[in-house]
C-alpha cells in the first residue's frame, strides 16, 4: 500500500541551488605550505518540513550531517566527504515513517561567492559547496503526494539497499548573506539530485542549524 504525505504548513523554509554550479569556484587551501582541514555537523529539527499533520498523527522531520574538508598538502585542491541521515517521524510515538542516508566521498569542493535564495529572499554569501558520486538508502515505503519547497514529489525510494547517485552538500559558517548575518545562524544541507532543470540538478536532503564548524591549519 502507498502511503500519501503532504506537508500543511504553508510557508517553506528552503535553500534554493538554481545556478550554483555556474557561479562556484574551485576551492584551494590559503596557504600553499598547509593543510587546511574544516570539520562540520549540523544537527537537529529540519528546516525544510516543519510540523505537519496527516490523518493519523502529527509528523516531525529531523536531520543530521556530518562532513569534513580536507586540502592537499602539494596542490592545495580540496576534497570532501559527507554523511547524512534525515529522518520523518510520528512526535508522539517517535515511530519512522521515511528515512534517508547518504555519504559520499573525496566531492570536489567548491566556494559559492553569492546565491539567490528566492524563498527567504537573501543573497547568500561565501559558502562551502561539495559535490561527487556517492551512495544513499532509503526506508522501502513509498510516499507520494509529499510537498517539499512548494512543489509536490514522490519521496526517493531505493526499497532499503545502497543505490549509486550525486550527492551535495552546502554549509555556511555564520549564515552570512548580502544584508547580514542569518538570525539562526549557521547552517548545513546534505541531499541527493533527483533531477535537473535547465541543466541545475534538483535536490531532496535535509538542512539544519550547525552545531560545529573548526578550521585547522597543519603546517
């Protein structure tokens, strides 16, 4: 049996990726006799799919991600490796209704100078963006009908084993953007293409506060 979902809440927080790929630039260590490695995790309450209810209960969606950083000591060229779990549940029973993992290693790195996000209406600023062929896994039952950042998809589904495909990740140190600072701060969004439109690829993932950012210099 399919199960239908559908998000309620009328106004989405979203990160939106159209033209990323275009405007980043190949991320390079600062200093030619260093390794700089940036660790991060975002944790927590998923920023994309607020509470929303269904006929049989009121649902949460929470995610964690994990990734780190790390610059050649010879040719300064960055590489990254992500993991994320997002997961959809039931608040009063903390019953799993969908989950999604995903990790992806050695992802070209790359610095966004500037991109529109037309959903908080900012122009984000000076972010991580890490790309590359990885792996993810989803629960074997099929949501459709699911509403994610205004547009309505059918949850990806790999029926439980480990399927090859693209896997991003963005993190903003401090969530600064064009007029300030983010009033949440921080943040992270780890997920997988599930399209392309006008040759931009089209994600499903999760973003959340960070919890941990750390820049180390290795002479």
């Amino acid at each position: 049996m399919k199960t239908k979902l559908k998000v309620t809440t009328a106004l989405l927080a979203s990160l939106f990726l159209v033209s990323i790929l275009a405007v980043s630039t190949p991320a390079i260590a600062a200093k030619p006799d260093c390794t700089l490695m940036i660790n991060i995790m975002a944790k927590g309450d998923d920023a994309d799919i607020p509470p929303y209810g269904s006929d049989d209960g009121i649902y949460r969606a929470t995610t964690l991600i994990v990734g780190k950083i790390k610059f050649d000591e010879v040719s300064g060229v960055g590489l990254g490796r992500v993991e994320f779990h997002m997961k959809i549940y039931k608040i009063e029973s903390g019953e799993k209704v969908y989950t999604i993992k995903g990790k992806l290693k050695d992802g070209a790195v790359m610095v966004v100078p500037r991109n529109y996000c037309p959903v908080r209406d900012v122009w984000w600023t000076n972010f991580w963006f890490v790309m590359g062929e990885g792996f993810y896994k989803t629960t074997g039952t099929v949501i459709e009908n699911f509403e994610y950042r205004g547009d309505i998809i059918t949850l990806p589904n790999t029926e439980g084993k480990w399927s090859p495909i693209l896997i991003g990740m963005m993190v903003s140190p401090k969530g600064e953007h064009e007029e300030g600072v983010w009033e949440d701060g921080g943040w992270a969004y780890a997920g997988v293409v599930i399209g392309w439109v006008n040759g931009n690829p089209q994600f499903f993932g999760g973003v959340t506060s960070s919890t941990k950012y750390m820049e180390k210099y290795i002479p």
